[in-house]
C-alpha cells in the first residue's frame, strides 16, 4: 500500500469522509518507499482505548527578508501563528528573518529581526536559490553569495548557496516541530502522529519544472536535517557541509511525501476562495515582497464541488520593496551594507529624499510595463477578450503600499489594452475565523495570508492549471 494511500486512509478515519484531490499537483520528484517512514505500517488503526492520532500541517511561507508559518491541526481544523523564541516580544513577533551571517567560516541566523542587512550578511536567500536553479550565475542577487564563496566557480557557488538554504529551512523548520511538541506534550506517542509541510514558490517559478524540482529537493533536506539543526545553532561550515553528506540520499526520499510545493498566489488566495463572499470570474493578484513583485492573472471558478485556479499568466518582476533602498543607495553613491540599512530605515519612515523619490519612480515605471504585459498576455488566453473588463484585483506582500505599487499597477487599466478607462474592484482579503488571532492581531493577516493558505492538507488546496498549460485561442475561436 503506497504511503499517501495510508495518510488518506488516515484522514478518513479522523474525519469520516475521502479527502478531495487537487486537479493538478506540482512535480513530486522523488518516489516514497512506505518502509522509509517510520512508524507507518500496511494497516493503520486507532486503538478505541487512546486518543486519535495528530496530523499537524504546517504551512511555510519563505520570504525574501521575513519567513512566516502558520500550523494546523487537522483534527480540529484549527489554525495558530508560529512565534519564534527570539521574536517574542517585537511588534511584528511572527516574523522570521531569513537573512544569515557568516563570519570566520562559523554560519548563524541573525538575532535581531530589525536589521536586514547585516554586516557579514547573507540576505534574499529566496531569490538566490532561483537563480541558482536557472544557472544565472550573473545575477546581482548573487554577489554576496559569490563574495562570501570566495572563488569564481559556478558549482562551488551552487553548493554554498544550497548549504545555507537547506540550513536556514531546516532551522526555522525545526524550531517550529519542537514547539508542536511542546504545544501538544503527547505527540510522537502514538506512530501515526504525523507532521508535513507546505512551502510556496511563485507561478512563474513553479510552473518551470527545474525550479520546483529543485525547492522540492531542498525542502526535502531541509524537512529531514529540521531536529538536528532547530533554532539556527551556530556552527563551522564545513561541519555543516558534512552534515549535510551524512544520509543526504535516505533523508530526501523519506521526506518526499511529507514537503509539498504550491503556487504562492493560489496560496495567498486560499482564504479567499474558500470564503461564501467569494465569486467566481478573473483575477491579477500582485504581491509586492521584499526582493520582486509575483504577479498571477487567473479565472477563478467552482467545479466538483471544490475550488480551481486557472493561470493565464504569471510574472515575476524584481522590483519588490528592498530595490527602493538598493536605487537610493545607487543614486548616492554608495552601495554598502550601511548605506543600504541607511536608506531602508529612511524609507520606511516615509522619507521623500531626492535619492529616495527617483528610486520610487523608477520602480513605478517598470512596474506599469510589468503590469500591463502580464494584462496583455493574459488577453492573449482569453477566447472573449473583453473579459479581461472584468478584472478584479487583488493586493498582498509586506511591501505593499500606495505608491509606487498601487498606483503603478492601476494604471494600465486606463491604457491601451481596454477600448475606454476602467475602474477594477479591489478585492480583501476576508479574515480567517479559524486562525487562533487575538483583536489586537487581525491587523497580522495581510503578511501571514500565504502561510495561512498553505496550512490546508495538500489535497485540500484549491486545483490549478498552469499559464504553460492554457492554450492560446486561434483566431476562429475568438
């Protein structure tokens, strides 16, 4: 009996029905030997004399400066904000810097969540990591990377940049188990009690199958290196490379069925369309992170009694909140990790500096064309390209704000694509009513909408169709 088989067979006994299948799953690369599990045997029961087993779902949202997770219990379908032991306290508490420091070869997590460019610092690990899977060895986003590797080589590059990935997602990965144990002191009794994970990767990335094979892989590590490395320890690189040596292959494999990719915006939007004040019809998300903005145009409809996204088109455009300091900083003249830290804080107290006002401009020109190409390929798809009238649209992302990004993508819908000016509805997200949140913490959900979506049991996520999936209509369709 295959593995997932015993999960849904599980689920049936804990909740009395099949669990629904997704229409379309991401690429699961690596096949699951049952015996590489423990504690998961042919026939699975529920002594009538103990508790019901857990299965926990944890949804990981990896962000470019900040890392967020919301856990699941599956058997009550409840939902709680995971607060790491060294934010407790800030005003943001959920928030996981995902910036790391090297220093005389020892690697760690950065302590204090206010800084986001450290010196020393190995920071936009997210957008790295995609890089390295597209082999764009050039990118600038690398440099840190390159500088700290110390030599030219592309696969000595790639290595370093896997070892601190696999190490920051084990870590915070880690962390996070061991405050479900301590949250719940009975699980790991019983050997169903069960744990999986969820992680997000833009549409544009996860549709290429280099990029989703490749966060599987190193979500797989990560899922199985998580008890060793929980809470950052710090450690020697090279102790940290040998780690990663010791089982590597039986540790990906055995984790393969426990880490699940999916599209970040049908995660951002998970809340959404599973809520009655949704309706069906097209939709641009447009989530402004720290490194790029992800943008994703899709039909949103019902069918099979379940939800379904399909993807006309999915972009992401390397114009996120932190390439605001990074322009100023040029515009300058100095490009340090002072200045960069500099010109962030200026920034995020509203500073409208020369240096900073031209670096927002610039980013609101580009985001206009970015925009208005992900409308028109998007136009391209649609059999009734007046459809596209009908677009409503969607905002999310830490760095999200009125101008440039609001601004910057409202603006094509008075361009050239439409035969007269339209004014499209911006939709909310609705809060969650399952999501353990305090009065004073609802204003959390627009930076945890992602890790929320991705706390729901995989086969409980809404289907989708990738953009590279959708034809495009010939002109006697039209």
């Amino acid at each position: 009996m295959k593995f997932s088989t015993l999960i849904q067979n599980l689920k049936k006994k804990l909740f009395g029905k099949e669990p629904r299948q997704p229409d379309t799953q991401p690429i699961q690369p690596f096949p699951l030997a049952k015996d590489s599990v423990p504690g998961i045997s042919d026939s699975i029961t529920v002594p009538p004399t103990t508790r019901q087993p857990y299965f926990i779902q944890i949804g990981f949202d990896f962000g470019t400066s900040y890392s967020k997770c919301v856990c699941r219990d599956m058997m009550t379908d409840k939902a709680w904000v995971h607060i790491p032991n060294k934010c407790a306290g800030q005003e943001l508490p959920f928030l996981i810097p995902s910036a790391l420091l090297l220093k005389d070869r020892r690697i760690g997590a950065v302590d204090n969540p206010e800084y986001h460019y450290p010196e020393n610092g190995l920071y936009h690990l997210k957008h790295a990591l995609v890089k390295i899977a597209l082999r764009q060895w050039d990118d600038p986003v690398l440099a840190p990377y390159r500088s700290a590797v110390g030599s030219a080589e592309s696969e000595k590059l790639r290595g370093f940049v896997e070892t601190c990935a696999v190490y920051f997602l084990a870590g915070a990965l880690g962390e996070v188990r061991a405050q479900i144990r301590r949250r719940l002191p009975e699980f790991g009794s019983l050997p169903e009690d069960y744990m999986a994970v969820n992680l997000a990767v833009p549409v544009a990335d996860a549709e290429r199958q280099e990029v989703n094979a490749y966060y599987h892989r190193i979500l797989c590590e990560a899922w199985g290196l998580a008890d060793k490395l929980a809470g950052h320890p710090s450690m020697r690189l090279s102790e940290l490379e040998s780690l990663r040596k010791e089982n590597h292959d039986d540790w990906v494999q055995s984790a393969g069925e426990s880490c699940f990719i999916y599209p970040e915006v049908s995660a951002n939007v998970q809340g959404f369309v599973r809520s009655r004040v949704s309706s069906e019809g097209i939709y641009l998300f447009s989530d402004t992170g720290a490194s790029t903005v992800d943008q994703g145009i899709f039909i949103f409809m019902r069918r099979n009694e379940g939800e379904y996204l399909t993807y006309l088109h999915g972009t992401v455009l390397p114009l996120g909140s932190s390439q605001i300091e990074h322009k100023a900083a040029m515009n300058s003249g100095k490009m340090d990790w002072q200045s960069l830290e500099k010109w962030r804080e200026i920034k995020e107290q509203g500073g409208s500096a020369p240096e900073l006002r031209k670096a927002r401009e610039w980013i609101a020109e580009r985001l206009i064309r970015g925009t208005e190409a992900t409308l028109a390929f998007a136009k391209n798809k649609l059999f009734v390209k007046d459809q596209l009238n009908d677009t409503r649209v969607i905002f999310g992302g830490g760095g999200h704000c009125e101008y440039p990004y609001k601004a910057a993508v409202m603006s094509p819908f008075s361009g050239q694509l439409f035969r007269q000016s339209i004014k499209p509805d911006v939709v909310g997200l609705p809060l969650p009513h399952d999501l353990e949140l305090k009065d004073t913490e609802t204003r959390w959900i627009r930076r945890l909408s992602v890790a929320y979506g991705l706390s729901f049991e995989k086969s409980e996520l809404a289907g989708f169709t990738y953009p590279k999936d959708v034809s495009t209509p010939t002109p006697d369709q039209i």
